[in-house]
C-alpha cells in the first residue's frame, strides 16, 4: 500500500512540474521545451495505465490463474411447427404440439 501511495505522490509532483514548465513554455514559445515536456507526459500516462492496470487486479482471487473470452454466438434458428410457437410449445409441455392456439 505504501508503495502504491508514493508512486501516486510522485505522480501528483511530477504533473505539477509539468503543468508549471509547461506555462512557462508556452508563454515563451519555446517549441523544444514543449515538445519535451509532451515526452514526458507520455511517460506519466504509461505510469498511470499501469498504476490503473494494478488496481483492477487487486482482489482476493486476483493472483489466482484464469482467463475468460465472452464472444457473442448468433441464435440458432428455433424450429416453428404452428402459429405462435414460442408460448405454445411452452404449454404444450414438450410434445411439440399445442393443445390450444394462443
């Protein structure tokens, strides 16, 4: 936990660093500075999505090996063999056939 809030102080210091070199780069127009800077925000980004990548997997089963792909399957097409047959073959209890047309 400690290190997790020491990279986050860091984080915060480094970003007000850049937000101030950035000003001063820009009231200056100071091209190479800028592009500098934009270079190290990059930085801090990859330090982010990994500090964010850290806290999704950080419950009790985490550690543990696993993977799951959902893939969406298209519906198979359902047999008709009367009018309305969702319901019917429903009440029909499985014989297929309706006792009645719904």
């Amino acid at each position: 936990m400690e290190a997790v809030v020491s990279n986050l102080e860091q984080l915060g210091n480094g970003l007000q660093d850049i937000e101030e070199l950035l000003t001063l780069a820009a009231e200056e127009n100071d091209e190479t500075t800028i592009a500098a800077v934009l270079r190290d925000l990059e930085q801090y980004e990859r330090q982010v999505a990994a500090l964010e990548f850290q806290r999704m997997f950080c419950g009790e089963m985490d550690p543990c090996n696993a993977f799951l792909d959902i893939q969406p399957v298209p519906a198979a097409p359902r047999p008709r063999t009367g009018r309305r047959c969702c319901c019917g073959c429903i009440c029909a209890g499985g014989s297929g056939v309706a006792s009645r047309p719904i």
